[in-house]
C-alpha cells in the first residue's frame, strides 16, 4: 500500500466508524455502551462534516478550489439531490406496504410530501440536504483565510442564536412541525458548514504540529489529544442533532469538531507511523477492512439501514411477539448483528444493479 493509499484508509475508517455509530443508536435503542454511547453521540455525524473540511485541506491547501458554486452545486443534485428523491420515494413505500399498511392514510402521505419537499427528509435522510448546504457554502469561501475566518464567526454567531430560538420556541404541535422542522434544514447547514471550516484548520494545524510530533511523539500526542476529545463527550451533555436538541449550542458544536477532529489526527499519525503491529491480522485483514467499508459505502448505508432493513426487522419481531420473546438489551444487540449481516448484500444490490439510486451509472463490462 502506498503512502497516498494509506492516508486515504484512515479518513475512510474515519467514517466508517461514524457510519457505525449511526447504524448503532437506531439499534441500541434501549442499551447504553456508557462512555462509548456518549462519544459517538458527538461523533458520529459531526465527522463527516470535519471530515469534508478535512479533505479539503488536504487536496486543495490553501488554494481555492477552481470549482464555481453552480458547478458544486450540479455535482451535489447529482450526487446527493439523486439519492434524496430516490431513497424518499423507497421510503414511503416501505412505509405504506410494510411499517403502517393499515395506519399510512393519505393525510400521512401529503404529511411525508410536504417533509420531503421542504427538505425535512424522511428518517435519515435530513442528512443529505444539510450536506449539500454545508459542501455548498464552504466551497464558496474555501480558499481565502480572511473569509474562512469571517465565516466561522458569522457561522458561529448565527448557528447558537438559531439553535437557542428553536429550543426556545419548541412546542409538541403539528403547526410548529410544518413552520420550524424546515427552517431546521438550513440551521444544521450551518452547523455542518462550521464544523466543515473547523476541519479544515484542524487540518491545516495539525499538518504544522506534525513536522516537530513526528514518531511515537506524534502518535502519543495524537492518542492524549483524542482521549481528550472522548473525555469532554462524557461531561458535556449530549442531544439529537436532527432535532438540535442541544442544552448549550457552544460546547455540543465545540466538543463534537474537537471529538471528531482528533480521531483524524489519531488516524494520519497511526498512518504515518512504521512498524511491524500494522501487519497484525487483526488490525491489516480485519479492523481496517471492516471501519473502511463502512467509510466506502457511508452513503448507502446511511440511506437503507432504518428504511428498510431495521424497519423489515422490527416489523418481524413484532410478528414474533417481540419483546415477549427478548428483552430489550438481548434484541437491540441482535439487532445490531442482523444489520450488520444484511446491509453488504443491500450495498452490493444498489450499488452494482441500481447505481442510479446513488446518482451514479452503470459500469459497463
């Protein structure tokens, strides 16, 4: 493997570890890892965001991208506007022929219409939207420090200003739903736009850091930095982002590019680094393979495992007499297993027979 590759490898188990982070709290639903559910709950979304910045960093330097904000912007329908419309319309046929057959009445469906057309997105789908408007405007200012710099604060101002009316004005009604769930769209844009500007000076940080850490130095001060990052998940109280639950805007957004920025680190000095324990069949034919196939095929699994596999699951196990038959910690964990068992065969359906789901073409043989 060459240096180019490996350096790629550990950005790809990077998200893979997001991903399964992700695909792990709509499992474990009633099962608490302690330290480890703390941590991923900043984690695990919040990286690929750092992670955007990160990339940039990385293939651009301090340079501009050379990509107008209308050619970003084709890219990114493409890429991810395609899966947005494709996955919701699988969605809502899951929904009608195998979660509610006898509940999905046509005010639900005008419901999920409306959700779909404002960009609220179905089920884990609101994460496409806030990608693209993240990718968007961090290609629009990539390039120029003075502007980053300008942005992060703006970014940041408005973020906790907008965060902190939502929370204040949050009421348990159908009208606040349909006026406020959409204006969300856009605040966790935001949120994604500066953690993507706090990726890439992370980025850009740690690469100066990196000329005098170098060695087991390097790996040391990476691996303290990281375990710093895990720390600050378990005092900081945590929140579901989709629903920018967040007690105080500041620290979440902080501890969450702080958490998922060190994992990166970590992983470009374990790159980086010789020895013979990278050969370890654990780590070269297990781990790695395992973190960097989730990492690969992120959008995918993003887009299929609640809906429909969970969903198929779930459905299944309420056919069974769940729970009278598992507790919940017994199922959440089989759950888990269960999706992670079908979801490569999901992957290679979608990806080599219906590609167009993802925005992509067919290979050709």
């Amino acid at each position: 493997m060459t240096k180019t590759q490996d350096r790629q490898v550990y950005l790809d188990v990077a998200k893979g570890m997001g991903m399964l982070g992700v695909v792990a709290s709509h499992c474990l639903v009633e099962t608490s890892l302690g330290i480890l559910s703390d941590w991923y709950g900043f984690f695990m979304l919040a990286v690929f965001y750092v992670y955007t910045g990160w990339r940039y960093a990385l293939r651009y330097g301090k340079e501009r991208t050379g990509i107008s904000s209308r050619e970003m912007a084709g890219k990114r329908l493409i890429s991810l506007g395609i899966p947005y419309v494709c996955y919701s319309v699988l969605f809502i046929f899951s929904r009608i022929f195998l979660v509610w057959p006898q509940q999905y009445t046509f005010l639900v469906l005008m419901s999920d219409i409306y959700y779909t057309g404002t960009l609220v997105g179905l089920e884990t789908l609101w994460f496409l939207p806030s990608m693209f408007i993240a990718e968007l405007l961090f290609n629009m200012i990539y390039g120029s420090r003075r502007k980053m710099g300008i942005a992060a604060c703006l970014a940041g101002a408005a973020s906790v200003c907008l965060i902190l009316y939502i929370n204040g004005s949050r009421q348990d009604t159908t009208l606040w739903r349909v006026i406020h769930l959409p204006i969300m769209v856009y605040i966790k844009g935001l949120v994604g736009f500066l953690l993507a500007l706090g990726g890439a000076f992370a980025c850009d940080a740690w690469q100066k850091a990196s000329m005098y850490l170098k060695g087991r130095a390097g790996l040391a001060a990476a691996f303290l930095l990281m375990c710093w990052g895990i720390a600050l998940t378990v005092l900081i109280p945590g929140c579901d982002f989709n629903f920018l639950t967040m007690e105080n805007p500041v620290s979440w957004i902080l501890t969450a590019w702080f958490s998922s920025a060190t994992i990166l680190m970590f992983g470009e000095r374990v790159s980086a680094c010789g020895g013979s324990w990278k050969e370890w069949r654990i780590f070269s034919r297990v781990l790695v393979p395992f973190f960097t196939y989730y990492g690969t095929h992120s959008l995918t699994v993003m887009c299929t495992h609640l809906v429909p596999v969970i969903a198929f699951f779930k459905v299944a196990a309420g056919r069974m007499v769940y729970p009278g038959v598992l507790g919940s910690t017994p199922w959440d964990i089989l759950l888990f297993a269960m999706v992670l068992a079908v979801e490569p065969g999901v992957v290679r359906l979608i990806e080599t027979r219906l590609p167009w789901m993802n925005g992509r073409k067919k290979r050709s043989k």
